[in-house]
C-alpha cells in the first residue's frame, strides 16, 4: 500500500518532557541518515487549531508558509530538519471532529450512527495519512500524557493503525520520566513501568523508550526497566537532560537511538551524517562573545511565549561566535521616567509582536528610547506597529498618533485595519471590519515583499525579494506614509504592488540599526541557516555593546 513507515511518539509520566524535542531530534538523526523525513503533531485538544488560545496558556502560536496556525512544536520540526510544515501537520481534536461533523451534516455517512470508533478514528488515520507525501518516514507525536481521556481516540486510532499498514511499518517510541531522588540516592523506574503498564492496557506495546532523565542510566537500570517494560535493554535509551537543546540529536545518536530504529523498521541508511550537528553545538557552547537583547513585552513570564523568536535571536548569534543573553521586560513596569534605567543594560531592544493595548506605552517608551539613544531597535509586527507610532508622534509632529487596534478615535490612524485589500496569494478581494471573527481571519502565512536597494534591510538579506509569514490584522496607514518619509522615515520593504508596508527602517546617518518589519522572521530561523536580520540585529548589538 505505502513505503512510507510511521514512527508514533508518545508520553508518560508527565507533560513538559520534551516530547516536540525528541520528535525533532529524530527527525534530525534520520534526515542525516539521508531519509526524507516529515513530522506531524496530534493535539488532544478542541480548539480548531491554536490560532485563538492564549499565549500564556498553551506559549507561541506558529506560523507555517500555508498559513495554518499550529502547535509550536512545529516550530521545533523545523528548526531540526528541512520539512517544510503546512496544514497537514497539525490536528486538534477539534479539527478532527469539525470535518467529521461537517461530513455528518452533507449525509456523507448515509444514515449511519457516527460514533468514536470508527468515524473519528478513521479520520485521524486519514489524518496521518495525508502527511505521508512521498516521504520515507513519518513521525507523528501524540500531544498529552497517557492516562489523560483526551488523547485516547489519537492512542486507539495508532493502535489500530499498525493492523492497517503492517507492523514492520509502525514503530512506537514512547517518552517517560526516571527521577532521581536525592534522599535514596538513586533513580527511580516505577513511573516508568506504570506508564507503560497503561500505554499497553490500551492495546499498544512500546518498541523504544525514551527516558528522560538528569544522568546517563547504568546498565542496570536499563536491564530492570526492559524486564519490566518488555523491551530489550538496548531499547531503553537515556535523553539525558542537556544546556543546549540542539545536543538532543548527538545524545540520542551517541545511545544508539537511531541505528535502533532503522534495525527495528528494516531500512537500510547510509551512517548519520552529524558533522554539522556537532560544530553547531561545539560554537554555541563555546562563544567568544555576549550581549544583552532586551525583550520588551507582555508574556515576559512564560518564555514559551516566544519560542521562535528566542531560538532566532540564538541563531543571530552563532555566526558571531556570540552567547545572546534574554533580558525580558514587562513593558507594564516602563515608562519615560524609569525606561533609561530598566533598559540601561540592554545592547540591543526588541519588541515583538503581540495583541491588545497592556503594556503598549511602555513598549512606545522603549522604541523612543532606543531611537533617541542610537541603541539597535527590531520591532516585530506590533513592535513595528509601536516603532512608526512613537516616530509618528515624536518625530512626525502627529500628536496623539496611534494604531486603532488600541485607540479607535486616534486623529493620526498611523496604523488601521485595512477593510478591503487584493489578496495577490488567493487572487480574491478581502474584507474586514472590527466585527470580523477571530479565528482565522488575519493575514496569515508567506506573503512576498520587494526590498529597496541601499537599505538595511536589502544589505541584510542581500536579495531584491523575500518571503516571510505574517499573522496580523492591522497594517501601515499609507495616508501617512509621504508625512512620515518626509520626516525621515524611510520604506524599506513593499508588497510587490506597492501597496503594503512591510519594513520600515530609519536613515543610516541617523541610527546604526532601527528595523520595524509587518512579518514574523523569526518563524523562518534556523540554527545552521540563521535569519538575515536577527543576524545583521545581533552583530549591530555587539558593536553598540562594544563601544
Ligand atoms: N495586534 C496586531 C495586529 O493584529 C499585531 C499582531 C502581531 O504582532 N502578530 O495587527
């Protein structure tokens, strides 16, 4: 039927075990084994996809090309490896059953009783299945833990998934936790074994487990999880804790993970290929620099808020031999008297995007302040939002400019949710008003952008066009745009219709880094390819940190 094999990766225990890293990080060890690899997230949760859930509660929402809004694990697939994520690697419980119901409601089942098994079933195998696309294998991660009642029709669906394509297609890997307690003096296995006591209650026998722990784990321990486990010992694998998360691949390889896994579903690889892996670990363990990059936002306490964008301003580093340092700050705790001293150690500003007015005027102060005191400012989405706002109002003479998501009866709309514009990617007319639903109505996904020759951000890319991916509602107010070159402000990024803004940037005499983009460019980072502008923020970091 297919030669493509499904690796189900599952967890125990807990959550937060690093599930989406281990995915990844197969991902990555099979990938330089030379297979095409593809990597899909089943979420037991209802929401349709993430799109709409708050940051605080379930961190980043990641943007793929296609536009779907997904887990942001996703991210982490494709920060290991070169798959591309689309639509088709990410479901929600909630997905699954809209288009089932969706289905019931056209008649498709023909008068039948739609029950769990086999309609949502089903759907998910078809689900998993369409992720396939000529790919060797498939990995599909399986959100929550065992024992939860959520995940249990994903955990019936895999099962059953096996009979469906033959067992030497399917392996299952399982994650769980081997604490050390200090008091014994020793780790502990028990949770492990009861979590596969319970994975198997439901039908599915583990092939590898991963054992997440803080040391590598003797041969004993291994011996007694296999007995109790009923895997051989060399299927019982550490994922020992690590400082720098892209080590998980050379530690996984180093425990024989991936020759495992090759032996168990009869494919034949060239050796892992992990040269790269390992200079890229050895150059961020190892940096001859630092700076400081002060983060100024609203979900400053859950750093997975900005998943992608910690990882890409990491990346901007690596190049430079240089550690970045986070510094988050509430922008609900600045304002123009304490700013100077709450960002006095930053060498570099960034404001990333975000929704809703909290914290907004801090976020203003520190465009202001990095503006007036020539330190290098990245604003991202609502941090160029903020950025063409305080220029506006400080430098513009528009008093009071604003963008009407926070004040709707601003004089100086400077940013406003454009009510119709052409959409060159579905070729339709778009409409919108403050009226319009949430979910799934803002540009989303990879939009094209001309760059403006001599500008910063045409000598960061070095390239005339780009594409990067958005996820917003508000725009540029192109009524102010000649108010605003004329005072200095210079458009350095435009839909190749000239008719949206996507990155502005001030003139070079007058600052040495300032950058507002509409995109989000730290979605398309990688560790071994790191992105042009965190790159170009990061080195002009370093020299105002040098100075
Ligand atoms: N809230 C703003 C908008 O909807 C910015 C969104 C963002 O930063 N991603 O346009």
């Amino acid at each position: 039927m297919t030669n493509t094999k499904y690796i189900f990766v599952t967890g125990g225990v807990l959550s937060s075990l690093g599930k989406g890293l281990a995915s990844a990080s197969i991902g990555a060890l099979l990938e330089s084994r030379g297979l095409r690899v593809t990597i899909q997230k089943l979420d037991p949760y209802i929401n349709v996809d993430p799109g709409t859930m708050n940051p605080f509660q379930h961190g980043e929402v990641f943007v793929t090309d296609d536009g779907s809004e997904t887990d942001l694990d996703l991210g982490h697939y494709e920060r290991f490896t070169s798959a591309t994520m689309g639509q088709n690697n990410n479901f929600t419980t909630g997905k699954i059953y809209h288009s089932v119901i969706m289905k019931e409601r056209r008649g498709d089942y023909l008068g039948g009783t739609v029950q769990v098994i086999p309609h949502i079933t089903d759907e998910i195998k078809n689900s998993i299945l369409l992720a396939a696309d000529s790919m060797d294998i498939v990995i599909v991660e399986i959100g929550g833990t065992i024992g939860d009642i959520e995940s249990l029709p994903f955990l019936e669906a895999i099962r059953q998934f096996k009979a469906d394509i033959g067992k030497e297609n399917v392996l299952y890997i399982h994650l769980t936790l081997v604490p050390y307690i200090a008091t014994a003096g020793e780790v502990k296995t028990k949770p492990t074994q009861h979590s596969v006591k319970e994975l198997r209650s439901i039908g599915i026998q583990p092939d590898i487990l991963l054992c997440r722990t803080n040391r590598f784990l003797s041969e004993d321990i291994k011996s007694k999880i296999a007995l109790f486990c009923n895997v051989s010992m060399d299927e019982v694998i550490t994922a020992k804790d690590v400082d720098c998360i892209y080590e998980v691949p050379l530690i996984f390889n180093k425990e024989g993970l991936d020759s495992k896994i090759v032996e168990l579903l009869n494919i034949w690889t060239r050796a892992p290929r992990l040269q790269a892996w390992k200079e890229l670990v050895r150059k961020m363990k190892t940096p001859e620099h630092s700076v400081t990059i002060a983060v100024v936002g609203k979900y400053t306490d859950l750093t997975e808020s900005y998943k992608s964008l910690n990882e890409a301003l990491s990346h901007g580093g690596i190049p430079l031999n240089c550690r970045v340092n986070l510094m988050y700050v509430d922008s609900e705790q600045i304002d123009a008297d304490n700013c100077k001293d709450m960002l006095s150690a930053a060498d570099g500003i960034l404001v990333p995007g975000g929704f809703g007015f909290r914290g907004i005027e801090g976020k203003i102060c520190a465009a202001s302040h990095a503006r007036e005191n020539r330190i290098p400012f990245f604003g991202i989405c609502l941090g160029m939002h903020v950025a063409v706002v305080e220029f506006a109002r400080n430098v513009a003479g528009l008093k009071d400019a604003h963008s009407s998501e926070i004040d709707s009866d601003t004089p100086y709309p400077v940013i406003y949710l454009m009510t119709e514009w052409f959409d060159e990617k579905t070729q339709t007319l778009q409409t919108r008003d403050i009226h319009s639903e949430k979910g799934g109505t803002m540009r989303l996904g990879a939009y094209p952008c001309s760059l403006e020759k001599g500008t910063l951000a045409s000598e960061a890319y070095t390239a005339e066009s780009i594409s990067e991916r958005h996820r917003h509602r508000y725009e540029f107010n192109n009524a102010y745009k000649s108010r605003l070159e004329e005072n200095g402000l210079v458009v350095s990024g435009l839909s190749p219709d000239g008719q949206l803004v996507e990155i502005v940037e001030f003139k070079r005499k007058d600052h040495p880094w300032f950058l507002g983009c509409q995109f989000h460019p730290e979605f398309k980072s990688r560790p071994m390819n790191p992105h042009p502008l965190f790159k170009s923020f990061i080195k002009a970091a370093l020299v105002n940190g040098e100075l």
